[in-house]
C-alpha cells in the first residue's frame, strides 16, 4: 500500500504493466492448449496440471506476504497474471479464489492462523479454494442466510457446531480448507442484520464425512461446483476469523478485492474473443472476400475492442485505488460491469463472426461463450451493481 492519501495523489499505469509477469504466465499457458481445456470440459474434470503450473510459479500466493513465503505482489499484478490466463485461451478461476480468499486471513486471521496457514499454501501444501456463502433459499440477500453455528465449551478445547446448508460452493472436492460464513447470533437477536455472522476457516479433510457432506452440482459450465451439507460439524474455536458477529465486515473486505480480480479475468477473455475473431474474420473466405471485408463483422467486433478499451481503464483504476487504501467500492462495481459487458459482448460477436463453426467444440468458441456468461451472474450480478450505483452513488432509493 503506497502513501497516497486522495484520489489525485494516484496514478494509473498504461500500456502492458508488469511485462516480465505477462511473459511468464504467457509460457505457462503455451503448455495448456484447447485440447487440455475441452478434454477437461468433456470428463468435467479439474485441472489439477494447471493449477499445479500456477503454483510452482508462485502466482497462486501471490498476494500472500513475503514473510509467509508469498510473492506480496500488489493486486494489480495478481489480477494481470488471471487475465493472462484468460487471454491465452485458459481458465483461471479453476484457483482463483485462492487469491480473494487470502483477504479475509490476511487482514482478520490471528498471528497463529497466519503462521499455521499461509505458509502451507504459499508453497502449494495446502489449498484454499472453497468459499461458502451463498445459500439456496437466500442467495445474495447474504444477511439472512440460515446455517448456523452454535459455540460450545469444552475442557478438550472449545468449538462450534455448525448445521446448515451451502451452493455453489466451487472446487469444495479439490480443496482443503474452505472460507465459511454462518450466523452465529440469530437473526431476530441482532440490532442490525449485518451483526450476529461469523467467518471460519473449515478444515475439509477433517471434517469430511463427520458432519460434512459435499455433493457435485452439476452446471453449464466446468466449474467444478458442488452443494455443501453441515450436520452437527464441529469446528475448533481456534478457527474463528476476526472474532464473533464480525463476518460481514471480515467478507465486505475482500469483496471489493474480488470484483478486481474476477474483471481481469473478462478483460482477457474479451481479448481472446477479439484476437481470434478477427483472425478467423480475415482466413474466412464467402463469396470470394473475406468476412471481415463485411461491416457486419467489423463493427460489432470494433465496439467490443472499444468496450474492453474503456473497462480496461476503469479497472485499472480500481485497483490503484485499492492498492492506495482509499474508498474504491463504485470503481470495483463500475469494472466489475463494464469489464463483464466488454466480454460478454465480445464472446457474442466471436460467435457471430464463426458462425456454424462457432458451435464446434474444436475452435473452442462456445467453451469459452458459456465460460464468459457467467460473469454476468456471478459473484455478483449485473442488476445488483446497478442496484448499487443507483443507491449509493446516484442517492436514489433502495430498490431491494
């Protein structure tokens, strides 16, 4: 974090910041062509090689702190090495929440957490990929969600008993801890509906099978995500993050870290549309011209370079002010929007442009369509961070 103390004492880097990074996941990637990726798609399986390639690298702790073993890199160049990934034809969030997680240990977790955790997973021992929040019957209305955790005293060590119910919980079978958020004050005993939560980090192979259930949830695309089920789990007191019924705040904080991130990952599947449409635009010959000689390729394929051009700005923007300390929940959203819209926009014109052949898995173009849409939905949906703007920077009344 730098000295800057107002907006205007921040700038924002252009053109390809951190080269040697770029360079490095760019031959990282060169090693998992569209075969890999569609095989894997294919069987839904988990990329465990790539994961692995990102780990030896040290880009899965890189923002971990040095002392921990961690690369302490800024979030900037964190979110540079997702959307080169994504850029290359890859698919990062196979492990990135191991990157927003980090914030809630980082800036809650006990000296002792830090030092029992962060070097484990700095060197890839351990991995932290799971995130339960989301409930069925509650989704993003976070404050009312119903698993709960009850504390009990014991002369063998205190702990919690946890019952309750989590979706869309990805990559809950190819983790070993899991970032749990559950109410530990019901909802009725609170002043304010943002009180009364709490964050545990869960050991998964601890607790699997003794009062932990996770189920496959199958998806449209390869997310690895499951259904998690909590039965009488008990979680050591020693687990709790940043203290009882102060979850919410201990989650809020890496929220905006998390918009960041995931948007680096559509500005480089908005470049992976445009790169590899506008190849196939000038290779594709119909009735004796290529079809990007036509206006109706050219310009959907221009407005979405012109898109990703403009959230790529205001991304960077975002995550200058985060790295600087200062307020950055409107520039997170705003990036978080625009950077989803560019490539949604651009995976549509991608296809458009192919065609029949868009349809065919081996250009890999309805793959990555499908992995694209889901930016839009998650982890936060477009008509929320509208909802947001048009209350908290608009000053119009709540809509929900």
């Amino acid at each position: 974090m730098n000295a800057a103390t107002t907006a205007v004492d921040v700038s924002v880097p252009l053109g390809e910041d951190y080269p040697e990074i770029r360079d490095s996941v760019r031959r990282i990637c060169a090693d998992f062509p569209g075969a890999y990726w569609r095989d894997l798609d294919q069987r839904e399986a988990y990329p465990t090689e790539f994961v692995k390639a990102l780990t030896d690298a040290g880009y899965l702790a890189a923002l971990i702190p040095e002392e921990y073993g961690g690369a302490e890199l800024p979030l900037r160049a964190a979110g540079v090495v997702l959307e080169e990934c994504h850029a290359a034809g890859c698919y990062a969030a196979a492990a990135h929440a191991q990157m927003y997680t980090m914030g809630s240990v980082l800036r809650h977790g006990s000296p002792e957490q830090k030092a029992k955790y962060l070097p484990r997973i700095a060197n890839g021992e351990l991995r932290l990929q799971a995130f339960g929040v989301t409930e069925p019957t509650t989704g993003t209305d976070t404050t009312k969600l119903k698993t709960r955790a009850q504390f009990v005293k014991s002369g063998d060590g205190d702990y919690y008993i946890v019952n309750g119910q989590k979706v869309w919980t990805s990559r809950a079978f190819q983790s070993d801890l899991m970032l749990l958020l559950v109410r530990t004050t019901p909802l009725d005993q609170v002043k304010k509906k943002t009180e009364g939560l709490s964050v545990f980090l869960v050991d998964i192979r601890e607790c699997l099978g003794k009062g932990l259930e996770i189920r496959p949830l199958k998806a449209m695309i390869n997310h690895n995500t499951t259904e998690v089920f909590f039965d009488n789990m008990r979680v050591p007191a020693e687990n709790l993050i940043g203290g009882e019924g102060k979850g919410f705040r201990c989650i809020l904080d890496g929220m905006n870290a998390e918009r960041i991130l995931v948007s680096h990952e559509s500005i480089g599947d908005a470049r992976w549309f445009i790169r590899t449409a506008s190849k196939y635009a000038n290779e594709r010959i119909v009735f004796d011209r290529p079809i990007g000689q036509n206006q109706g390729i050219q310009f959907p394929l221009a407005r979405a370079y012109a898109e990703m051009q403009a959230a790529d700005l205001m991304l960077r923007k975002a995550a200058a002010l985060f790295q600087a300390g200062l307020p950055c929940g409107e520039d997170a959203n705003l990036a978080k929007l625009l950077s989803s819209d560019a490539a949604w926009h651009a995976a549509e014109a991608c296809m458009q442009t192919h065609g029949g052949f868009g349809y065919a898995r081996e250009y890999d173009v309805e793959r990555r369509w499908r992995e694209a849409r889901i930016q839009q939905i998650a982890p936060v949906s477009t008509n929320l961070i509208l909802a947001y703007i048009g209350e908290h920077v608009l000053g119009m009344p709540r809509s929900y």
